[in-house]
DNA sequence: GTCTTGGCTCAAGTCCACTTGAGGTCAAGA
DNA sequence: TCTTGACCTCAAGTGGACTTGAGCCAAGAC
C-alpha cells in the first residue's frame, strides 16, 4: 500500500502541512511514521480530507468534526454510504441558513426605503425576530446571524 | 439636549458596556465626559449603533463599518437617506451569501446519492468557483460565507 | 563531505470582537 | 460618615483554526 508524504497530502489535498499537523494533534487524521519519524498517509486520508472541508463549509467546527468521525466503524474502510450518512443531517443547516439570510435581506429591502434603522423595529438590526424563536432552529442559525439583541 | 449614560444607552441598544467603550476606542462611536469622568451620549448614538449591529449581520466588519459611518457628514445630523445610502450595497452582499450557499446545498445533494466526496469533482469540498481565488490562508467558502469574516 | 530539500517538535503569535479582572473614583442616599 | 452602585482605566484573557519561528534531523544529489 502506497503512502503519502505530507508535502504530498497538503499538494492534493489543498491543506498546508501546518493544518494536517494540528488536524492529527486534534484527532481528525492519522499518521504512521517512518523510522526517521516523517509522517506517512494513506490514500484514505483525502478523502477524509474532502470531508472536514465540506463540513467545515458548512459551518461545522472541529470539535463537531471529529465527533462525526469518530462515528464511522473502525473494522472496515468507510463506505459512499458512510459518508452519506455523515452528511445528510447538513441539507436542514443549509435550509436553515439560507432561510434566515433571504429575510435578512427582505428586511432590508423594506429598510433601504425608510432607512429608519429603529433599534425596535428594523428587521435589520433584529434577525432575533425571524430567526430564535427558539428552540432547533436557532442553533443552526448561522454565526453571522447570531448577533441577536439581549 | 438630554445625554444618556452608558449604562442607560447599554440596556437600550442592547450592546454591553465594555462594547460600548471598545467602539469608542475604534472610532464607531463618540461620547462627551463630565466633570467626573464618565461618558455622556447623544441620543443619535443609538440609531448608530442600530447600523452597527445591522452591517455586523450582514457580515461586516467593524473596519469596514467604521468606514462607512465615516462617509457621512459632520455638519448636520444624518438623515433616514444617509442612512439609506450606506446601507444600499448590503443586498448584492447578501445575494451573494445566499447564491453561495445555495450551490452550496444543491452540491449536497448530489454528493448524498454519490457518498463520494471526491476532493476533485464534490461539489461540497469545492465549491468550485467561489473557492479560493484569493490567496494566502483561503478556505473553499466565499469571503463573505467565512465564520470569521474580514 | 556537504548542500539542499523536506521533514520534525514545541512554543508562541495572529486575527477579531469583545470580556474579565484588578484597582480606583464619584455621587447620592441612610 | 459610611455604603452602595455606577462608572473609570489599563492590561490581559478568550476562542477557533490555524501559522510562524527557532532550532534540529535525515536522505538524496553532486
């Protein structure tokens, strides 16, 4: 079986050397290492890869990363299924922001008119109101929108 | 002219007080001392920090918002078109959040059926060509889709 | 034999938008 | 007079995801 250097992993991967070494210290990738103690990779690790980055795009952070990892079955190499099953749960986080950023900009749209910008009443300056009527949904809301008035 | 506390302009803007004096050190707001030493604001402070806490949402940055406030005139109070003027570009910004995010999701789905992940053809670890065409440190998402925006 | 390339570790730094803590001042009320 | 509460400054801390720097090692090319 064929190892990758990590200048080769960080070339096909688009990840610098210094990211793969703070991902393995975080327990999201592995490494064996070679008697001079350089580390080598498996091919598996690009893919493994490609899904911390697709997560990461999807506002996960790494701690959520890893959990999701570690959740994949030891005794075999992961299936297409496997990864499907990871991911599916991200189409409602999508939705969700999606969602919050289309009233943001309704709401601005209504705003640029009046340019009232009312600490009470401008949809702009209170997502709170579309988005945390609490409970699941606010929780996927995303960073940016998470700004919501006390 | 009736002047506001910090402790006062704190509980109705909904901005903690060590905010407050964070954005008097960058610029964002201003305030008059009395004799004692504490800070007195003008009402309009309020309406200026309703924008702050508006272009936050859309995913400024309080550099980018300090240059904006900047653009309005001294010599008079702003007015609703001011207001509106500054505020006119958040749509395309927000338009292109959405469009990111939503070829974002539709990636998803296609990625679900496949499980593939591929780092060469997922739409989800590239989204193609909002990924990184600007330099160093560059994540696969759009500027503007970070969860640290600049 | 030495030069270059690529790798290693560990500690510290970076960015942003704040918050926290220590230690002190000021004004009003009992 | 004492106490309380609100306020002040300045320095340092926070969190996430890394990057940077210093100092060192190992293997291949010449």
């Amino acid at each position: 079986m064929e190892l990758l250097t990590i200048g080769e992993v960080s070339r096909r991967a688009g990840v610098a050397p210094s990211a793969l070494r703070y991902y393995e210290q975080q327990g999201l990738v592995a490494a064996t290492r070679t008697a001079g103690g350089a580390r080598r990779y498996q091919r598996s690790v690009l893919r493994r890869l490609a899904f911390v980055r697709a997560a990461q795009n999807v506002g996960l952070s790494l701690g959520e990363i890893r959990a999701a990892l570690a959740t994949l079955p030891d005794e075999r190499p992961p299936t297409a299924r496997d990864w499907a099953r990871l991911s599916a749960g991200w189409r409602d986080r999508l939705d969700e922001q999606i969602r919050a950023l289309t009233q943001l900009r309704d709401g601005l749209d209504s705003c640029i008119g009046c340019g009232c910008l009312s600490l009470d009443r401008c949809a702009l300056s209170n997502p709170g109101d579309l988005a945390a009527r609490d409970g699941a949904g606010a929780r996927w809301l995303s960073p940016l929108l998470r700004r919501v008035p006390q």
